[in-house]
C-alpha cells in the first residue's frame, strides 16, 4: 500500500490535498571520496531540545546528533564545510558555540576532510579595518589550532567599514600572508546575506571579480580557491575562467550545481555547499558516476534534486537553513524541528509541505514511513486535522 498524507495543498487557495509518496530512496552506501572533484557539504547544527535557543540567546546545541550528521556525510565520502552560513553564523550560532562546533568537529575529521569559517561575527558593533583584522586573525588562530582548512567567510563588519576595494585588499593581503596553508576564499551574496551587499567593494560583478582575481594573482601560493554563491551560473563559469592555473572554484550555487560541477571544455567547478547535507546520499551517487565516467548516471541522479534544491534556497534566501534541518529531522538525524535562534519559524508551513514534496521526487527522504510520520507530528502540533 503505498504511503500518504494529507498535507497543504501548493495551490493559492489553500486547504488540504492527499499526497502519495512516489519516490524511489536513493540507495544507501558508504562511499570513498571522489577521485575527479572535491566535494564539501556545509552541514547544520542540531539544537538542544531542552536548551534557552530562543532568538538572541547564546546556542545550545545538542553534540551528539551534530556530529552524528556529520559522520553521516563522512560516510558518504563527503568532507565537511563546518562553522558556515550553513552552520547559523550570524543567524542564531555565537561565537563561543562557533569555536567549540570547530574543535569537536575536527577532531573526529577523517583524513584532515574538513574545512571551517574563519570569520568576525564576534564584533558586535561598527568595526574599523584594524578591528576587523584582529578579529579575523583570532578565528585563523583557532582554525589552524585543529589544524583545519581555514575559509576566510565574507564578512559584515568588512562590508560596512570598507569605502573602497584598496580596503578589502588591506585585510585580505594581510590575513593571507598569515595562514600557514593555503585558504578557500568565500564570495557569498547578497540574497544569502542582505549586509554583504557590494562585497568587495562594488555592486558591479565584474569590477568586484577584478579585485578578486587581483588578489587572487598576488597570492597565488596562499589560496587553494574560492567559494562564490551568486546563484548565477554565468558569474560562476566567468570567474572560473578567470582564475590561475591550479586554482579552484568551489561552487556555492545551489541552483545550477550539476552543470557546474560537470564542467565544460575549459574547467570545472569543485563544491561546497549546503544543499549537499540535504542531498548528501544523491550527491555520493551522482559524484561516484562522474568518477565512473558515467554522465547519463550524472544527470539522472542529480535531475530531480534540483527542483529540492531551488526550494529550499527561494527567496527569503537566508532561510534556506530552516529547509536543510527540516530534511535532517524527516529524515532521523535529529530529534526535533528545532533550530539555534528558533530559526524552525523561518518557513510556513505550506513551503515545508513543498518541500516534503519534492523531497521524496529526488529520492532522499531516506525512510519514508519515518518520514510520513514526523511530518504527521508537525501537521497536528501546528493546528492541521490531517
């Protein structure tokens, strides 16, 4: 008998509708990394049930089921993008929460297969370039005390003290010259993160590019590549070509990954991005048959994710964490609907259904009648006779 429920109905007019579920779970496996990309999913963090995490108050976070998740992708042969936007940097995750995510989850990295935002949401006011400076050098610190790719996140304080691009290459030229091992530079816009509007110092992406690509050349032996998130595909491929030989281009774009990270005849794009926790067993799969040179493999596994994906990440944009935890408790890895910062409210609960739609199309609500069930609870908790 195949499974049900009555859920919010995609139609404006609102009511309830009978939903079958029809998709077919992407099998499960363990999975070496990839030979020909590397691939980074920036993972989420469970919140304690228990714990004060409403807006405002310090993070409280429930370690087990954190790291737990992250096992998960690691089993997958995925490396983990920890401490990101993702992560609720500036969105409900302090920095104290933030410093100890980074060291627990180091230490149960396998091979070195992480990498962590470096950043300055410790500066609560306006900051100047020296503050700014210090407090980016005191992340490094501690991402290179556990030994761990450092990915220098774009950030609000530098946003709003720079007046021109000669002050990104100020705190940029410095902190590089610093780290010890090659960085991911991270180039995330402003639909993410209204504050970082003109990153870089212009709203124009080709003036920024040039500063980018400026800095990029000054220190080449600094920067192993860099993360752009513009949810534009033609962006992505014009920097890409841009870059020096032997630099990556680590994709943030959870709209148009698969053509991204396929590549054309020129480069590639590698990946880091958060759409790969909610997807993480399609995104194994789909990486293995690129490694097998099986693109009609590719693209089949990877076709119906991207309907998911475009969900999860509409517009607000910023919420799309509140997407990546509701997958993570449909799907077992967390004992709640709860979020750091009570972030669960950041999508209706018509968009949730939506994405409990297109979930099971891709194939990666993992247990079905797990999933059915749970979603059942948040019908009935939040007022639906279903």
């Amino acid at each position: 008998m195949a499974l049900e429920l009555k859920l919010p109905a995609s139609a404006a007019d609102g009511g309830l509708e009978t939903y079958r579920l029809s998709g077919t779970p992407v099998a499960q496996g363990t999975y070496s990394p990839a030979r020909s990309r590397l691939a980074f999913a920036a993972a989420h963090v469970v919140a304690d049930p228990l714990g004060d995490n409403s807006p405002g108050a310090p993070a409280v976070i429930d370690w087990e089921h954190t790291l737990e998740f992250r096992r998960h992708l690691w089993s997958l042969g995925l490396s983990v993008a920890e401490a990101m936007d993702t992560a609720q940097r500036g969105m409900g995750l302090d920095w104290k929460a933030t410093q100890e995510l980074i060291r627990r989850s180091a230490a149960e990295a396998p091979d070195g297969r992480i990498a962590v935002g470096v950043g300055t949401d410790q500066l609560t006011a306006p900051a100047s370039l020296d503050a700014v400076i210090g407090a980016y050098e005191e992340q490094l610190a501690v991402a290179e005390d556990v030994d761990a790719q450092p990915i220098m996140m774009a950030s609000r304080a530098l946003c709003a003290a720079a007046e021109s691009p000669d002050d990104y290459r100020k705190v940029y030229d410095r902190l590089l010259t610093q780290s010890s091992r090659p960085v991911i530079l991270h180039w995330l816009g402003s639909m993410f993160d209204p504050a970082l509007d003109g990153y870089w110092g212009s709203a124009s992406f080709d003036s920024a590019a040039d500063t980018v690509v400026g800095l990029i050349n000054d220190n080449v032996a600094k920067v192993d590549g860099i993360k752009i998130s513009l949810l534009d595909a033609s962006y992505e491929v014009a920097l890409r070509n841009r870059l020096p030989e032997g630099i990556r281009l680590y994709t943030g774009d959870d709209f148009n990954y698969p053509e991204l990270i396929r590549g054309d005849e020129n480069r590639h794009s590698d990946a880091l991005l958060g759409i790969f926790a909610a997807i993480a067993p399609a995104a194994a799969t789909a990486l293995k048959a690129l490694d097998d040179g099986d693109l009609a493999e590719y693209e089949r596994v990877f076709a119906p994710t991207v309907p998911l994906a475009r969900q999860i990440f509409s517009a607000p944009t910023y919420y799309y964490k509140t997407g990546i935890a509701f997958l993570a408790w449909l799907n077992g890895f967390q004992p709640g609907f709860t979020m750091v910062g009570g972030l669960q409210t950041g999508r209706s609960l018509p968009h949730l259904a939506d994405t409990f739609r297109l979930a099971d199309q891709a194939g990666v609500l993992m247990n079905p009648e797990v999933a059915v069930d749970r979603f059942g609870q948040l019908l009935r908790v939040s007022g639906v006779d279903a």
